[in-house]
C-alpha cells in the first residue's frame, strides 16, 4: 500500500510540475509545429497517408495520428511526394533536395545518393512496383531497389542520350508507358536494357506543345491527362472521359477500378469532386463551399473519397450520404514566416497567406477567425503592447490591424494618419510599443514612414527627410528613439520625437549607412534590429552585424558608430558574421542573442564573443535553414523558430529574470527514475546564486542563473550523480540575503 501511495503522489507532483511548465518541452530538446491544412498527397498503404510540404501524417483509426516528421526520423522537412510499395510494405518519401526515405513503421532508412546528382533538379512523381520505385526526374526515370535501399539504374529516354522530362510512369501487361516533356513514350516490359533510349518509342503526343503531366493504367487502356481533359488511349481509339467547360483539373486518380477528379471553375472559383467507374457516364458530383476550396490530391478507397485541400486540410467524403469530415491534426492554420511574437502567456503568429491568427496556448494551437480576424490577410509581423495587453499587427494591404478584448480594429489611411498606395492597398511593415502606451507603425510607399497612435485614440504622422519611401522593422530604445530598417539597402533611420508628438520642431532624425562617418554599418541593407538588456542596438544586415552600443549619443556632436565586434569560436576569430545574411535577431532572458540567417541558427554570449550554438538542418531537427524570425519565450526559455519549412523550437536554458524570488519553480520535481536530462530552476532574478544542498546544509552543487533561469545537471561538483533523497534549492539575489527557495526530490533508480 505503501508503494501505491508513494506512486500516486508522484504522479501528481509531476502533472502538476508540467502543467506550471506550459508543456514546454524538457531542456535541449526540440518541438516541431507544422500546420496540416495544405495538404499535398494522399496514398492508400498499411493505413492512409497524408503528405504536407513539411510533413506526414497518418489516421490511426482510434482518435489520435501517427506523425512523421524530423522529431520521428524523417531527414528533411521538404516534401516533394511520396508512394507506397505492396511489396515490401514501404512508404516511399521524396524531398525537393532529391533526398529520399523508405519508411516501414517506425524505422526510416535514408537513401542519399540522388542528392550528389547535381543533374537531377526536381523529382516530379513515383511509381511502385515488386519492390522497386519508379522516380520521375527531369532527366528521366530513376530506378530505385527499396529492398535493398540502393539505386538500381537510370533510364534516359532522349535521344543520343539527351535528357527529356518525365512527369509520370505506368505500364500494363504488355508494356511500360512515361509521359514526358516531348509525349508519351512506351517500351515492351520483356525488354531487359531500358536504360538505353533507343529502347523506347513515341506512343502519343509527338510533336504536343505542351508536356502530358500524368498517366495512369487502366484494364482498357491509358488514362491520360491532356490540358483540362482526361482522355482513354486504347489501341483503335480515343475516348474522352473527363471535360468540363471553364474547368481545371487539379488532381485526379485512378485505383479500385474508380476514377476520381478535383477541378477548379476559372470562373466562379468553386471547387468540385467528380467519380464514377471509369466505363460509367454518369459522374456523381460532389461540392461543399467554404471546405472543398482547392483540391490538390484525391483518391477513393474502401467506399470513400480522401480528398486533400490545398487550404483546408484532409477529408473524408461519404459518397453514399455526401457528408466531408475533416481529419486534420491540431497546429497553426497556415505557413509562419515573420509574424511571430512569444509572450509569457502565448505564442501568438500568423500566416501572410492564410487569414486570422494562430495562438499556441498549453500545448495546443488556437485557429481564430472570428469576429474580423477571417478579413485578416498578408500579416507581416506582430508585437503586443505591454501597455493595454493589445496585439498589433502590420498587413501588406489593409494598414495595421488592433487585436484587443476579443475585438479587431483596422487602421487605414480613412481612419488614421497611415498612407496609401494608388490602388487603394496600405502597407504597413514594423510596429512596436513604447513605455508611455503609444504605438508606433512604419508605413511603405510614403516618406511619412512612421506613424503613432497614442492612448487617447490620436494619430500623427512623421515624414523622414531623406526621401526613404521603404520603412521596415521598428524597435525602441531607453530614450524613447524609434529605429527603422528600409526594406531596399536604405541603411537605418533613427528618429527621435522631442518633447512633443504634435509638433515637429524639435524632431530629430538620423540614417546610419555604411562606410565610416556614415554610421559603420557592415552594409546598407539592414534586414532587422533588436535592443538588448544593456540598451545596446543590434542591426542584422545581409553582411553581418552592427552594435550601436551609445544610443544616447547619437545627436550629440560626438555622435555613434556602430561598431562590428569579433567573435571567436574554436581557434579562429573573425567579424561577426561577417558576409552571413542575418535575418532575425532575438534576446534572450541571459542577453544572449539568437541569430537567424539564410545558413540556420547560431546563440552568442551576450557580449558576441563566443558561439554557445550553431543549429542547421543538418545537425539538428531544425526544419530549414532559412531563418525568417525568432521570438524567445520569456517564462520557459523556449525559443521559437520560423523557417522555410515550417515553425519549430528549442527548449533553451535562459528565462527572463524576476524582481524577487517569491515563486522558484524546479522542473522535473520529483526527477523520476531514469531522467538524466537537464533539471530546470526557475523563477531567479538576474544571475542569483543557486546552491544545491543536502538536508544537513552540506553543499552539493552551484551555479549562477542564466537570466532567470539556473540548470543543474543532477550531479555534485565531482560530477557523480547525487544519491536519492530531498535537496534543497538555496537563492542568493544581488542584496546577498540567502533563503531556501524550494526543495527537490530525486527518486531512486537515476
């Protein structure tokens, strides 16, 4: 009985334990966040699969999915199709890079060698079959044995050896059948050297203007797609199976004896599903608005039509009652590229494609289009105003949008001082919050770049008077100066309102350039700033970084350069970044800067003189090396990243420092048996001295707090793992008063 307690107050301690957490994940460990609404391609295998840009998932038929990903194995997040092998039991994955994965189960064997192919540029399709993959290329048909995890051969159909396009392939009984760039071409399956081109002839199509992009076997002949038309290829004749006026076909497919088609009306924009038997006239037609929007992949198995959408995900269509169920996993409704912003409470981002917002709240992704937010397109970037709690967002067409108390406001230049384009757009790019609760917003296509709603509801405008017409990010700094990046090699622009913000007498403005005397900026094209805890400015350009490290002088006659540090890593050491295209800029509870470019991440030390990480696509889950924007979670540390192939993060090790140490938090506590990661002390203030003691007050470890944050390993100070028992946490703050804090519990069996 004794046991059974002990057990359930652990149980409990735990829950309770990640729940404070925020289901963060442990430290040094990573989350991906992948949106599932576009949904590429749908296969029939051991259960259906579907295929995003970033990822697969899988129904398990219970409630739940089967994901896989980087996190699970996958060794790209770029997807470019993917198939599945009866014989062997497989799911065949391609990527954009010409990588390839064979996945059975759980197990995910990587094949290579098509990405030291610099020919191949792009991977159209497979085909499978007895264990073999079919790969269409650009340059031709590779062969792959999926048994055996090797490439076979090649087929290059050209002739004399030129490469032709392949789109699709397919064969019968008799024979095997490639659409390529120039028809469809077919050779005998007895023939054993289809490698050599002269093995293939033209079967339909010589002479075609526009490529044959799909084709398909059926028991009567060659289904092919020809323009907006299916047509049936059979030895004395042609038949037409498919047209509709002023229809496109997006997807269609051929199995279970069934034809299935997903069209787009060029005009009306509304989207259908047809099916039927193929030797069958009458196509049921089915349609569902405000769902079925753009059908990218289609398919019918066991009775029902899996349609994926382009927009809204994955769907199971009932033929016989015309009911669409959605099967889409939980994650941000659209792709995140700059518009993220990390709070203590949220993860707060949107899509520059896909409408409303996406907060990430307990684990879980909130879609909100509600009340205005659906009308919300082409986000660029978000900020909250710590000031009335208000979420701000800049728009590439509609002005800047205000997301306060369950309520969307919209300013554009009808109800406020921003400006707009001819055609009646308005571009806003950066906004950010100052101390007094104004919001200040920068404004493209006009020289009044920067614009500011106070409190009371007021607008005004200021025109900078350089003639900069491309005002970008914005950040603020301890005297209240707004600094602008440009968006076309502009450099920066400070501006610096004066005591008043209704009268321009005493404004003051400022444009950094590079070149010494200019302003020392490593380039011109300044991609983003950030202020750190010191005050200091950090500009990321497409030619490294610049510090301004004495704001406060810079309309003084001394004025401030920037200066362009060096960093050591290794044995070398060299301008930082120097001819890296930094992109983002994030600070950290520590003051340690992340750093986003177009070759992943990197996290220096708060001065910039030592590289603490480098994160790539190669040696980490890190989904794409194109870094678009990073935001750091204050509370947990966890740092968020946008790439080229979708958001993911990283459970760091600094939070935000407190004023005062009244709520320590330890997680894991209790640390079960087995744990031997990193065990998290938060809630410090700034570099408080943590010492770990025994309950006789003899001490085991120390350490100092990164921000607000302190790690310990588990161990003592000879680096042996502690023994099982209660420790207590011990917290010195820059008064030098000592308290216990809280207290841990190590369980037996570490």
């Amino acid at each position: 009985m004794l046991g059974i307690k002990r057990s359930l107050f652990f149980i409990g301690c735990w829950l309770l334990t990640i729940q404070a957490f925020s289901q963060a994940p442990p430290i040094g460990n990573w989350r991906v966040h992948h949106s599932y609404t576009a949904a590429l391609q749908v296969v029939q295998g051991d259960k259906i699969y579907t295929a995003t840009k970033e990822a697969i998932f899988s129904d398990n038929n219970t409630g739940g999915f089967e994901y896989f990903n980087k996190l699970t194995g996958l060794s790209e997040a770029s997807i470019a199709t993917i198939e599945w092998d009866r014989e062997t039991a497989q799911l065949v994955v391609a990527y954009t890079n010409n990588n390839i994965d064979v996945i059975k189960g759980g197990l995910v064997k990587n094949i290579y060698d098509l990405v030291r192919t610099s020919n191949i540029k792009t991977i159209n399709s497979i085909y499978c079959d007895k264990g073999m993959a079919y790969v269409s290329t650009n340059i031709g048909v590779v062969v792959i044995n999926v048994s055996k995890y090797e490439i076979k051969e090649s087929w290059i159909l050209g002739p004399n050896g030129s490469s032709i396009e392949v789109f699709s392939i397919t064969k019968d009984s008799n024979f095997w059948y490639t659409a390529t760039s120039t028809g469809i071409y077919k050779s005998p399956l007895s023939n054993t050297n289809l490698a050599d081109a002269k093995s293939w002839t033209i079967f339909y199509g010589a002479g075609m203007l526009a490529p044959i992009k799909k084709i398909s076997s059926a028991p009567t002949g060659l289904i092919i797609e020809k323009n907006d038309s299916l047509l049936l290829i059979q030895p004395n004749s042609t038949t037409t199976l498919f047209y509709k006026t002023s229809e496109q076909i997006k997807t269609w497919q051929f199995n279970e004896q069934k034809i299935t088609i997903g069209t787009t009306n060029v005009l009306t924009k509304r989207a259908f599903i047809y099916h039927s038997a193929i030797d069958n006239p009458n196509l049921l037609v089915f349609e569902q608005a405000g769902i079925l929007n753009h059908p990218s992949t289609c398919m019918f198995s066991n009775g029902s039509i899996w349609i994926g959408d382009s927009a809204s995900g994955l769907f199971k269509l009932d033929p016989t009652n015309k009911t669409f169920t959605s099967i889409v996993p939980n994650g941000p409704a659209g792709q995140i590229t700059s518009a993220l912003e990390a709070t203590s409470t949220a993860i707060i981002a949107a899509s520059n494609t896909t409408p409303g917002i996406f907060i990430l709240e307990n684990g879980k992704w909130l879609n909100q289009k509600q009340n205005g937010l659906d009308t919300l397109t082409g986000v660029q970037s978000i900020t909250t105003n710590n000031y009335d709690n208000s979420v701000w967002l800049t728009t590439a067409q509609k002005g800047v949008a205000q997301w306060h108390n369950n309520k969307l406001q919209i300013f554009n230049p009808q109800n406020s001082s921003l400006k707009g384009a001819a055609n009646n757009t308005c571009f806003t790019s950066g906004v950010a919050g100052d101390t007094k609760g104004n919001s200040w917003v920068s404004n493209l296509g006009t020289t009044i770049s920067l614009h500011v709603k106070q409190p009371d509801g007021k607008w005004t405008g200021f025109t900078n008077p350089f003639g900069v017409t491309d005002a970008g990010a914005l950040a603020i700094d301890e005297a209240s100066q707004i600094w602008c990046t440009t968006k076309n090699a502009n450099g920066l622009l400070v501006y610096h309102p004066g005591n008043s913000l209704t009268s321009s007498a005493d404004d003051k403005w400022k444009q950094y350039k590079a070149g010494a005397g200019l302003g020392n900026l490593p380039s011109n094209q300044v991609n983003c700033i950030a202020k750190d805890k010191n005050g200091f400015i950090w500009i990321g350009t497409d030619k490294g970084i610049g510090i301004i490290q004495c704001a406060e002088n810079i309309f003084t006659p001394a004025g401030c350069d920037a200066l362009l540090p060096v960093v050591q890593q290794d044995r070398f050491a060299g301008l930082l970044f120097k001819d890296e295209n930094v992109q983002t800029i994030a600070v950290d509870g520590a003051d340690r800067k992340w750093i986003g470019t177009k070759n992943g991440v990197w996290l220096i030390s708060a001065t910039g003189e030592k590289v603490i990480y480098r994160f790539s696509s190669s040696n980490s889950p890190l989904l794409g090396n194109d870094i678009s924007k990073i935001s750091v979670d204050p509370l947990t540390g966890e740092v968020f990243i946008a790439t080229n192939n979708g958001l993911c993060s990283f459970r760091s090790t600094a939070t935000e420092p407190v004023s005062t140490q009244e709520k320590v938090l330890v997680f894991p506590n209790p640390v079960p048996p087995g744990y031997s990661g990193s065990i998290a002390i938060r809630g410090l203030t700034n570099n408080a001295l943590v010492k770990i003691t025994n309950l006789y007050g003899a001490l085991v470890y120390q350490t100092r707090a990164l921000g607000g944050q302190a790690i310990w390993d588990g161990k003592n100070t000879n680096g042996v793992k502690v023994a099982s028992g209660i420790y207590l946490i011990i917290c010195r703050d820059d008064s030098g008063v000592e308290k216990i804090a809280t207290k841990i519990t190590i369980v037996q069996g570490r």
